[in-house]
C-alpha cells in the first residue's frame, strides 16, 4: 500500500491514509512525503476522499468500509489498482509463487535495472537498491508481485508470468491445494498467445498447467531436463549458492550469490529465466545477482546486542520457517534461537501439524501469541497448543505470549555467539525493534 501510494503521489494525486499500527510505512510517507496517516480506523478517515483504495485485509465491516458504503464513496481493493496502473505498459511481468515472491521480484528488479531496461516497480517488501517499494521507470516494462491471497493476481494482466511454485497456504481462502492450483492456472491463462510463463520445472502440479497453455513456455529448476539450470553448483561456507547459469547446455554467465539458501538459488533461476525472455544482456544479467543483498525482512540482520546477532525473517508459514532456519543453522554461530510468531488463527489450524516440526534445526523455539491480522479470535486455537505439540516431537518450546515476555526471557537465557531469528509477517519485526531501543537506553 505505501509503495502504491509513492507512485500516485508521483502521478499528481493527493492522499491521505491509515492504518491500525504505527510502522515503518506509516512514518515514512508522513514524515518524508507529507501524506496524512491516521493511526486508528475511524469513520471521519474517509470523510471528503473521491476515492478510497483498501487492501483484503480490510474486511466489510470495518468502520471505513462501512462509512464508504453509507456515503456512496467509491472505492477499490489494492491489487483492482494495481491492475490498473499495469494495462499502459507494454511488458507486464507478475512474479507468482506460494514462497519466494518477493525474493525473486527483487532479483529480477536488480537485473533488469542493471542491464539498462529501466523498469517501473511494486515490490511487496522493501529493496535498499531501489529506495523502498517501488520505482517508476520511463521504460514500457513494469515489474509487479504477484499475489495469489483472495486472488488478487487475477486484476493484473501479465504479458510475462512467473510462477514459483504452489503449496498449502492462505486456506482461509483456498478450499483445498487444488483450488490453489486452479486460482494459479488462471493467473497463468491471462499471458496472451504471444507472451510467455516461467515456471518451475520440478513442481509437478505447475508442470500439469504448463500442459493447458498455448502461450511459450519456460522451465527452471536444479535438473538439466529444465531449460535453466546451474551447473557446477557449489555452495560457499555461509551457504551462498555459486553455479554457472546452463541454458538447455548452453552457459550464459557465472552467478556468485550474496544471499544464502537452496531456495534463492531456484529463485535466482526464475529471475534469470525472465530477464532471458525479456531480452537482458545474461552476463550483466548474472553478474547483477552478485550484488543482490536481499529485501528487508528477508533474513535481515537487524542488530548485535551483548554478542548476540539478531536476524528477521518474513516467513509466515511452515515451509518458509523451515526455510529460514535452514540459512541460520549455516551462520557461524553458538546457538540458534527461533521465534515465531504464529500469523492468523485458520492458518495455524489448517498447518497445524506442519508448524510442529518446522523449527526441528533450532535449539530452542519461543512462540509468541497468534498475530490475528485480519481475524477475529475464534476461541479454538492457542499458541500454548502449538507448544505443547512442539514438546512432543522433541523440540524444546516455551510460550513467551508478548514482545516484553519474549525479550525478558531472551536476555535471561541467551549466550554470547547465539543467534536469534524472529519469524513472522506480523509485526514481529518490532521485537527486534524493541530489543536494540532497549539496548542503547542502557549504553
């Protein structure tokens, strides 16, 4: 929503916004862009808007829909606008996937600048390389993430798709894994004859929508039987992928990663796979995947406080835990501390028996109370739950249920040398906030 809001500020509209916390996106468009910001959602926000523009997670009866609809005002969803601000430009690339899209995004973002095609940009974390969220190019491309929550995706209409992969998430929703396969088989069926899809080639449910498009197709993955695959791939000691980039045999550049993981290997693979059918010079391509640090919240280092190194991870569900304390366990480290703050109460429920398992390579896991975001308590479903199924596969869990339970218990029990690696897409984030304030309130 900021970063949307930092392009139509710079196509002359006026704004005002709100939210129901105070953050970073918050102070930055008030304190650097002069856009209003309400915290708190009132029904006098909306009062003398010609237009209102509110995300999913503002549901129908909050009180500014409500107001809206009471006074006639018009309005739409984010992803309708999105759309919208996509339809004037020639090449228009959404980046789908259940995990990874705002990796991949980003990457594909530092290629395709860095090879001269100036994009415009809408990321949905922030990139230090590009200021924030969102560029405005004076190129005919423009770069979107694509996202699959509510079917947002289906407003766009992608002239270049990429699709990631497609797993369980979001089944507040999703019926089931196949509704999500078929809500991304229609994301896919919008690229036009003439335009082209990327996509996993390892993913077997992808591979079955492959089989229903007439437009051209692409393949990445870690097989040779892909179309883009590395070769010689070897990984550094802090994890950090090094292949050469093999084109159906062919090599077209050496790729260094600066971001770890066996994930953002693939995910390099699909932006590389992009700015191929883009047309982008493949050496200045993979050369560009060297400087390429990472978005913020995606395993960021955010401080070190008394030895320990603090990290932050915006992974909100099973396999991106999973995922994250993968890349810890490589870090030179003593131990490593996980803390996850569970996000929306259906999630939990429907992954439940996942989340039991995913933090298996940490030492020991904190889990805060459930982030609700969009949704009310239901009154079934307890992070004490998730505790106590954690302690019966063997992982030592303790409930610290808020942000001053976790950092108290946290500086009780930490070591130097440890690292901590708080999870979450709520405002989890501000933990590690909170802890570094505190510390420099004591220097």
């Amino acid at each position: 929503m900021s970063g949307l809001a930092r392009m139509l500020l710079g196509k002359g509209y006026r704004l005002t916004g709100s939210d129901n916390l105070e953050t970073y996106a918050t102070r930055l468009l008030r304190d650097e862009y002069h856009v209003p910001v309400t915290i708190g959602h009132k029904p006098e926000n909306v009062h003398g808007a010609d237009l209102v523009i509110y995300t999913v997670a503002i549901l129908p009866d909050n009180p500014e829909r409500v107001e809206l609809a009471r006074l006639g005002i018009p309005c739409i969803e984010r992803a309708t606008l999105l759309g919208q601000l996509m339809e004037g430009y020639d090449c228009a690339i959404g980046v789908s996937g259940t995990h990874g899209k705002t990796s991949t995004t980003s990457m594909l973002a530092q290629i395709l600048v860095e090879t001269g095609m100036d994009p415009t940009i809408s990321i949905g974390g922030n990139l230090d390389f590009i200021g924030g969220n969102t560029r405005v190019g004076k190129s005919d491309t423009f770069l979107a993430e694509a996202c699959e929550f509510n079917a947002s995706f289906l407003h766009m209409r992608p002239t270049l798709a990429v699709i990631l992969n497609i797993d369980l998430d979001h089944l507040d929703f999703f019926k089931d894994i196949d509704d999500i396969q078929r809500t991304f088989g229609k994301f896919l069926s919008l690229v036009p004859e003439e335009g082209t899809v990327v996509g996993n080639g390892e993913d077997k449910r992808i591979m079955e929508l492959f089989d229903t498009l007439s437009c051209h197709k692409l393949t990445f993955g870690f097989s040779d039987s892909c179309d883009f695959y590395p070769a010689n791939l070897t990984y550094d000691d802090l994890g950090r992928g090094v292949y050469d980039l093999s084109f159906r045999g062919q090599i077209l550049g050496h790729v260094q990663m600066n971001v770890p993981g066996f994930f953002h290997v693939s995910n390099s693979l699909a932006a590389l796979a992009a700015a191929w059918a883009k047309g982008a010079d493949m050496e200045k391509a993979c050369q560009a995947l060297s400087h390429f640090e990472g978005a913020h919240r995606r395993f960021e280092l955010t401080g070190v406080v008394e030895d320990v190194k603090l990290y932050h991870d915006y992974g909100h569900n099973p396999t991106e835990m999973k995922n994250a304390i993968s890349v810890a366990a490589m870090q030179p480290r003593n131990r490593l501390w996980a803390v996850m703050q569970p996000h929306t109460y259906s999630r939990v429920k429907r992954l439940f028996d996942d989340y039991l398992t995913c933090t298996a390579q940490a030492d020991i896991t904190l889990v805060t109370d459930i982030f609700g975001a969009r949704e009310k308590d239901p009154g079934d479903i307890k992070a004490e739950m998730l505790v106590e199924g954690m302690r019966k596969n063997g992982i030592n869990a303790i409930h610290t249920p808020s942000f001053d339970d976790t950092e108290k218990y946290l500086r009780e029990h930490w070591q130097p040398g440890d690292l901590v690696l708080t999870m979450g897409c709520g405002n989890i984030n501000q933990l590690n906030d909170q802890i570094w304030d505190n510390q420099q309130k004591k220097a």
